[in-house]
C-alpha cells in the first residue's frame, strides 16, 4: 500500500488527531476490508486482504499510541528511523528521571499509604500531559530536534506510569 498511516484514515499529518474519527475510520476500514465479508473471492485475493489488514492494525496501533505516532511522524517528516535509538542529550531530563525512579523505587519500598503512591502517579500522569502539549507544539512549529527530544521525555513517562 502506497498510503502512508495518516492518509489510510483520512487524517491530517499532525500529531493531534481526533483518536475517535480515528477509531470511526478504522472501524469502517475493518468492515470493508475483512475477507470473510466477501466469501466468493480467491485464496489469493483473501491473501492479499489479510495482508492489507495487517497494515491497517498497524497504522491504527501506531496511530494511536502518542510516543508510536510521534515516532512514525518523525519518519515521516524529516526521514528519522522510527525505531531508532533515541538518546537523551538534556541533563535535566536525565536528572528527572533518576529522581522519578528513585522517587518510586522508595514509594515501593517503604510502607506508604497508597494516596502517596496514588498523588505520585497523578503528578506523572500531569507530566505526561504537559510533554504531549509540547510535543503538539514542536511539530506544529516543525522543531523535530524538540520533538524527538520530547518524544523520548513521553517514552520514559509512558514507561514509568507502567510500573
């Protein structure tokens, strides 16, 4: 398929989407495309189907994820691998995350109340917000080195809200 993952759902090539026109056109997409809604093709053009959905699962994962799809905007805009490497050049940003993991690893560790452990995650999860709202605004203004530092910044926050 020669559509790249925006233009397969009728987006524009932005990092803010609407995640439910997103989830309306992939929904339809399904529909339309799914093999078993069209019994009488080949084994060849059912192939080519299942192939052809695989792609639109993976456009929609990416599409969905903020760190996939700011990855796959980075590739796509200034022809950055998107399962490069992403190294961290902002001591700061080094610095906070040592603090962050420090800060958890003793959350864990210690017997806290779990508003502790809960009031750490909300100042995470704003942290989150605050790089998304920053990474909207460097690609909107083209700054790809911000982006991509920032792209990292979402990676390590996604991350650690994982924990």
């Amino acid at each position: 398929m020669n559509k790249n993952y925006f233009e397969l759902f009728s987006l524009p090539v932005a990092f803010a989407i609407d995640e439910a026109l997103l989830q309306q056109r992939y929904r339809e997409l399904l529909l339309q495309l799914h093999p078993d809604r069209r019994p009488t093709v080949s084994p060849h053009e059912k192939k080519e189907a299942t192939l052809l959905l695989a792609f639109v699962h993976d456009a929609f994962r990416t599409l969905l994820s903020p760190v996939k799809r700011a990855e796959y905007l980075l590739q796509l805009l200034v022809s950055m691998p998107q399962n490069a490497e992403r190294t961290v050049h902002d001591v700061d940003l080094l610095t906070q995350q040592l603090e962050w993991r420090e800060e958890l690893e003793a959350l864990k560790r210690e017997d806290v109340h779990a508003d502790e452990l809960s009031l750490f995650y909300e100042k995470i999860k704003a942290e989150r917000q605050r790089t998304l709202d920053a990474l909207k605004q460097a690609f909107d203004s083209q700054s790809y080195d911000l982006a991509n530092e920032l792209c990292v910044k979402l990676k390590f926050i996604e991350r650690l809200l994982q924990q």
